[in-house]
C-alpha cells in the first residue's frame, strides 16, 4: 500500500468504526427506552406478517434486557472493528446484505406467532463474513482472521444453530447465510492483494 493511499483509507476507517459506534450506541438508547416507558421489542420482525417486515430494519436495534444487549454489544464491535479495517463502504454494505438476508430469511421460516429481536443476526453475519472471506480474497491474513474467529467464537457460532426456545435460531443462520452473501458480493472478482 503506497503512502498516499494508507493516508486515505485512515479517515474511511475511522469512519466505519464511528458507524459501528453509531449503531450500538441506537441499540443502547432503543434499549433504555424500552425498558424506562415504551414496549419496542413488539416492533421486530413478526414471520410472514406483512406488517412484521419492518421489523427487519428494527429488529438489530431491540433485544430482550440489557444481558441480551451485553450479550450482543461486545461481539458486533469486535467483529464489527475487524471489518471496519477495510473501511466504510465495506462494513456498510456487509450490514445491509447480513440485514436483509438475515431479516428476510427469519421473516420467511420463523415460527406463527413470534418476534425475533437482537443483534445476533448481525453478528453472526460478521463472523460468517471474516471466516469465509478467504474463498474470495486467497489474502493469508483472511485466512488468519477466519481461523482466529473461528477459535473465540466457533463453538458460539455452533451453538447459536441449534433450536433453542425463546432463541432465534433462525435469525442466527441466515445472519451467518448474509455474512457468506456479503463475503461473496463484496470480494467477487477483486484482486488477492
């Protein structure tokens, strides 16, 4: 990388990392709403219900208690932080693809009479997107982030699969299905560099 172009990338990840700031500090403040005076958690996403599909915008940004919201904060900034070093375009748009994927993937076979709420979606996306990258970008350090990834939260990533009441099972795996479509969007015919 030439001198011109890491002075240029530093302000897009500075960026990005602020987005991802932005965006967990919404989720803090929809939770400290919620808990103080409104019922926002109804607001997420209600499987084929039409009037449920908005929830695949608000869902992210509402979890179950402020141990759900721990739960999901420190992974999506972590895993967040590692995507946001290659800039704001690329942690923007593998959000938007883990966000519609996830949400429409849920929307479509969670169970009749639910609301699926959280993060984790997202952050399952995140990590699916770091450990599957490589296929795309054959970059060594892919390949190092992946594997460390899967080290700290592979048996989280597995276990988040399995059919759990009161656990969108659903949301985690088309989060992880959106992290491989953004992998695949965002790398398709790029250079390994």
């Amino acid at each position: 990388m030439t001198a011109d172009r890491a002075h240029r990338a530093r302000p897009s990840r500075d960026s990005a990392l602020l987005l991802l700031a932005g965006i967990a500090g919404l989720m803090w403040i929809a939770e400290i709403a919620d808990a103080v005076a409104f019922d926002l958690d109804r607001h997420g996403i209600v499987p084929r219900a039409v009037d449920g599909l908005d929830g695949i915008a608000f869902a992210p940004f509402l979890h179950g208690g402020f141990g759900h919201l721990i739960g999901n904060t420190i992974p999506f900034l972590l895993l967040g932080a590692a995507i946001a070093l290659g800039g704001l375009a690329r942690v923007a748009a593998v959000t938007a693809v883990v966000a519609l994927v996830g949400g429409a993937g849920t929307w479509l076979t969670g169970p009749e009479n639910t609301v699926h709420i959280g993060a984790s979606g997202i952050v399952f996306g995140y990590g699916a997107y770091l450990i599957s990258r490589f296929a795309w970008t054959r970059r060594m350090l892919d390949l190092g982030v992946g594997l460390l990834v899967l080290a700290v939260y592979g048996t989280t990533l597995l276990v988040g699969l399995v059919p759990t009441p009161g656990v969108s099972w659903q949301g985690h795996l088309f989060g992880a299905v959106g992290g491989v479509v953004a992998a695949r969007l965002v790398h398709r015919g790029r250079p390994a560099s």
